[in-house]
C-alpha cells in the first residue's frame, strides 16, 4: 500500500473514534489535529530500527 492510503486509513479510524466520542461537529473541527495524529502514528509504525539496538527497559 502506498504511503497516502496508510495514513488515509488511520486517519478516519481516528476520524470514526472522534465522532463516537465527540460527535460529527467536533470532529470537523479536530480534523487537522486527526490529521497531524495520524501522520505521527503512520511515521512511528513505519520507521525501521537497526536490528542490533535493544530496546531500553528502565526500572
């Protein structure tokens, strides 16, 4: 899938989710925070981590 399509898709999950927390109103007006989330969430799932490094567990 394309890059576009991927974010598309989180984007109106997040989309869905606002209007059945929110409502359709306030989701239109979060529609450019939706957006901005969902490129955020599309660059953390896609971003490649060298496979050497471990995870950095602090306790």
């Amino acid at each position: 899938m394309s890059q576009n399509r991927d974010q598309e898709q989180i984007y109106h999950e997040l989309r869905r989710r606002a209007v059945v927390e929110f409502g359709e109103e306030r989701a239109v007006e979060l529609e450019s925070f939706l957006r901005t989330a969902a490129q955020q969430i599309y660059d953390v799932d896609s971003a490649e981590v060298h496979p050497d490094l471990e995870p950095l567990f602090q306790e």
